[in-house]
C-alpha cells in the first residue's frame, strides 16, 4: 500500500515531546515489514532514500480517538518510543491503512 498522508510527530526516541509538531504530507508507501516515507511519490521507490524509514516489527498501530482535532487520524508506536500521528483522507483509506500496517 502506497499514498499521501499527513503526518505529525508526537514524541521522539525514549517518549520525549516531539520539537517539530507541526502537520506534514508525505507521501508513505508499505514495503513490506517496512515503512518508507518520502516528502513526495519517487519516480523508483527502490532507488530513491527514504527520509524515514522504520519497520513495523513490534509497532502497535491504532486509530487515534483521543486525537479530537482532525478527523481519520491514525497512530503508530515504535518500540523505540517514537510515536507518529497519520491523517488519512476518509475514514475507508484510514482503516485500509490499519489494517495493511497491522498485517505487515
Ligand atoms: C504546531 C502546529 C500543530 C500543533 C502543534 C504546534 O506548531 O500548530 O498543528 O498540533 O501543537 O506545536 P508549529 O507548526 O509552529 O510547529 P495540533 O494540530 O495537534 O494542535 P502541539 O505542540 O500542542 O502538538
């Protein structure tokens, strides 16, 4: 699965408050166990360095309802206390997006 999402970064590595928290849209594509974001949709997804790159091995990724302020918002936790907040565009890609990172 592949496709543009927003993005906000919570907490950084070992669960301290995110400097940077301010909404991005990446464009985020599964490989994988993997998880590739870039800043837009490369021309070759295997030649072009990701910005982020992190694997889903024991990452618990949920739908953010406590995240009142925007709406289809998702959240995944790494193991390495990161914690991310994805918008997705409607409700079916934000669920799509759920189950395909859950599964991967
Ligand atoms: C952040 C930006 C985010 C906001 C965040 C701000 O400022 O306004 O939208 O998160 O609030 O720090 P900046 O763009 O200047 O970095 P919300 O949209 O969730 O409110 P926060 O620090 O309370 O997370």
């Amino acid at each position: 699965k592949a496709g543009y999402l927003i993005k906000k970064d919570e907490e950084k590595a070992n669960g301290q408050r995110a400097i940077d928290r301010s909404w991005r849209k990446y464009y985020v594509y599964l490989w994988g166990t993997f998880v590739r974001i870039y800043k837009s949709e490369p021309l070759d997804v295997h030649h072009v360095p990701p910005i982020l790159q992190f694997s889903m091995d024991k990452t618990i990724v949920n739908l953010a309802v406590d995240y009142t302020k925007r709406r289809n918002v998702f959240r995944i936790y790494l193991p390495t206390g990161h914690r991310y907040l994805f918008q997705a565009e409607d409700r079916d890609d934000c669920i799509s997006w759920i189950e395909n990172l859950q599964s991967s």
